[in-house]
C-alpha cells in the first residue's frame, strides 16, 4: 500500500515533535503541563496540533488507495499531506505566523480534497445494491 508511506512519515513527524517536547521538558525540569513556559508550551501546541489533523487525514489517504484511485492522486496527495504538515510544524516552532497559516491552510485544503475525491473513487456499485 502506497499510503502505509505517508503513515510511516507522518509517525516519525509525530515522533520529531514529541523527542522536542520532550528535550525541553527535561532542559526545563517539568514533568506535568508546560510549567509556564512558553516555549514548552508552543512545542506541546504544534505536537497536539499534528495529532489532531493527521489521523483524519490519513483515514482518507488510506480509503482513496484502497477505493482504487490512480497511485499518482495518492502520491500527490500524500507528498500534500507530509509538506503541509512539516510547513505548519517548522513555523510553529519558530512562531513564524505566516508560514504557519500556509502550512494549515495546505493540511485543510488537503482534507476536503480527499473529501471530495474519495466521494467520486467511491464504489457506488457496491453500497447501493438494488
């Protein structure tokens, strides 16, 4: 499967995110919340945030390959998802508003065009059967 690629990139972004949050608890000595500080507390932010979106999407990833759609729409997607995602991730840390509202606005256009696509890869034949 030409998604299991993009879940197995995701993971390790999920696990740069999580080594970051992390690294600076330990420099910081908190063990529970962000302690008050910041930075700690952007690091947590942008690890939530990748969490929160690349499940849903690679739920639709995996559904379009397996809905038979051509491997150069899931490429192209999945190449989406993982840019989108390490954009919005980078800017984040380094609170760089506008890269940052690039990087969500790639990861939300991706989501309603694997929507919307899987909605025309759907096997219609097989769900409505009369």
């Amino acid at each position: 499967m030409t998604s299991v690629i993009y879940a197995s990139l995701c993971a390790l972004t999920i696990v740069w995110l999580s080594l970051h949050v992390i690294k600076i608890r330990h420099r910081e000595r908190v063990n529970i919340g962000d302690g008050g500080n910041e930075q700690l507390t952007v690091s947590m932010a942008a690890q939530s945030n990748a969490i929160e979106y690349i499940p849903i999407t690679l739920l639709l990833l995996f559904a379009l390959e397996f809905n038979g759609a051509p491997l150069a729409i899931v490429h192209a997607f999945g190449i989406a998802l993982i840019a989108s995602r390490v954009i919005h991730a980078r800017a984040m840390l380094t609170e760089n508003l506008v890269t940052r509202v690039r990087g969500m606005q790639i990861t939300i256009w991706t989501i309603i065009g694997l929507a919307l696509i899987n909605l025309v890869y759907l096997p219609y034949a097989s769900i409505i059967a009369f």
